[in-house]
C-alpha cells in the first residue's frame, strides 16, 4: 500500500491504487464477449457516485429508506451484537450514510471507509470526520474485490465487516459465496459481518425500482459510458444506447443492460467494438434472496446468521453473520 495520501486530526487516508493495468484489462475483455458485460465497479466514479446517492432518495427505489428504517430502527440491538470498540470495516462506502445510524450507539474504535473512488471517499471521509470528532477514521482507496492487504494497515481488535445496500446481491452467486468465504478468513475468531440483502418480491415493486420516473437511474447506466471512454481512450456516444432493467424472475435478480440503438463500430483501445441494432452491454445484476436461502449461502461460507432484522413489510433484511 502507498503512504498515506492524506489526513486531518482524525482522518488518515491511503491508496492502493486501484484503477490499474490489470483493471483496464478486466473492462475491455468484459467488453469482448460474446454477450458484452461491465463489473458494476465501473459505475463509480465521482459522477456516479454521486448520482447514486441521488438514487437512493427517490420515491421508487425503496431499498436505501427501507434498510434505514431497520437499522434506525435496531440500533441498539445491533451494536451489542457488534460490540462497541469493534474496529467497524466498510467495504464501497460510497457516501458514508449508513455507518451514521450506529456510531452513536457502536462507538468503534475506529472505522475504516473503503471505496474505488478516491475524491468522493475523501469528501465524504472528512465530512463524516467533521461531523464525528472523536472517531477514528482510516480511509483506504481500494477495490476489495482485488484483495483485502490493505486491512494490515488498520488499527487491531475485533473485526467487523459493514455491507449494506444489498450490495452483495450484485455478484454472482458463486462469487457471492467467494466473498463470503473471504470475509471468513479475516475475520479472526472474533468477528462477524453486518450485511444487508435485498428480498425476493413481486416484479413490479422490483421493476419500478430500476426504472424511475425521473430518468436518474438510466442516467447513471450511461454515465459509464464515459468512464470507458477515459479508461479505454474510446469513443461511445451515450445518446447511441438506452437503459434497460428488468425483473428476471427465474433468476431472482435484476438486470441491467445498455441497448445499442443502432448499428455501430465504437472506437475503444485502438481498436473497435462492433455492435448490432438492439445487442446489449449487460452492466448489472442485482440477486434478491429469501432469508433461507441468505442463511444456506451463508453456510457454505463457513458463516451462521447469528440474528436478522426485517421491515415490517418484508422487503429488505439486515443479517449479523458470525463464525459457524
């Protein structure tokens, strides 16, 4: 890991460098494929970030207030459970809102935000620190899914991972389960993981969710056409392609997709990516779970659900998973 890249009194700052070689590599043999496909990592650069968290407040996308709700809500609870004094670890930070909710009530003895995006976790690392001047804050620009060294820079204790927004629904389900098997190997014999997951639900409450009234969300899927175009040295003009989500009911996941609206070859690494009318770059998926069927992937991993809170509606779950 490099030096610290910056701090305040109570916020330190590193970098691992996450946007390497490798990960160019990654976007453009993704681009490639047969059917062309995007880590959703990609949509998070400032601008995206940002637009997400706008996302997040609109009337139809109610995962973000839901598990706000059980986590304002349970607060107490889950800070015993975690432990006060924990150091509380939050892999794709995103804008800090969350983590909020506990650290009254958790007091960590330190939190570390982890996100791809290095200005926007800087802004909103010293805001929070701002905010909470007797906290502990080690923010690290990283992308965890390339590996977790940098948690050797992190002040010791007990270990808990933070991972709210059904974020982990947008993996695979067997990388899902490698994530999970990597949480429990960091962990130590001591710490646990607080996850929120998304629930399985009627499709129309999940499609009016993806496709918003206001254009936001189809505005941030093309929002990473310009990031290919800088990462790539390519040339997609986003007016060329629509947003798509869907309900894939027979998969439990949503998905989302660009739609070439056209016929087109697309200057991209010196080369060209060639795309027919109506062929689509698949840019997400996001799974939604029974709390049975969380519970059993959980389990493969080597984690129990120790205790799950639920809205009232059902809508969303927020799990303590602990050592088996």
């Amino acid at each position: 890991m490099n030096e610290a890249i910056g701090e305040s009194r109570n916020v330190t700052f590193h970098s691992t460098n996450p946007q390497s070689g490798d990960s160019r590599k990654e976007l453009l043999q993704g681009l490639q494929e047969t059917q062309k496909n995007l880590d959703p990592k990609w949509f998070y650069d400032e601008q995206g970030s940002q637009l997400f968290d706008r996302i997040t407040r609109l009337p139809e996308y109610y995962p973000t207030r839901t598990e706000i709700g059980i986590l304002s809500d349970n607060r107490e609870a889950i800070s015993r459970i975690c432990e006060p004094g924990c150091v509380f670890i939050e892999p794709g930070s995103g804008s800090c809102e969350k983590v909020r909710l506990l650290l009254e009530s958790l007091r960590p003895s330190a939190y570390v935000p982890v996100d791809i995006s290095e200005e926007f976790l800087r802004d909103s690392a010293m805001q929070l620190g701002q905010e909470y001047p007797w906290l502990d804050i080690h923010a690290v620009c990283a992308d965890f899914n390339q590996g977790w060294s940098f948690l050797d820079r992190v002040p010791e204790g007990k270990r808990v991972i933070f991972y709210p927004g059904s974020t982990i629904g947008n993996l695979e389900p067997g990388a899902a389960l490698t994530f999970l098997k990597r949480i429990r190997e960091i962990l130590g014999e001591e710490g646990g993981a607080l996850i929120g997951v998304d629930l399985h639900k009627s499709s129309d409450r999940l499609n009016a969710a993806y496709n918003d009234a206001s254009g936001l969300t189809a505005e941030f899927n093309l929002n990473v056409l310009g990031r290919i175009n800088s990462e790539l040295d390519a040339e997609f003009d986003e007016t060329l392609f629509n947003h798509k989500a869907f309900y894939n009911k027979a998969q439990q996941r949503i998905e989302m997709h660009l739609v070439s609206r056209q016929a087109q070859s697309v200057k991209c690494n010196g080369s060209h990516i060639e795309f027919e009318e109506g062929e689509t770059i698949h840019t997400e998926n996001s799974y939604k779970y029974t709390v049975e069927g969380f519970a059993q992937l959980a389990a493969a991993a080597g984690l129990t659900l120790k205790q799950t809170w639920l809205d009232e509606e059902g809508l969303f779950s927020v799990h303590y998973l602990g050592l088996a």
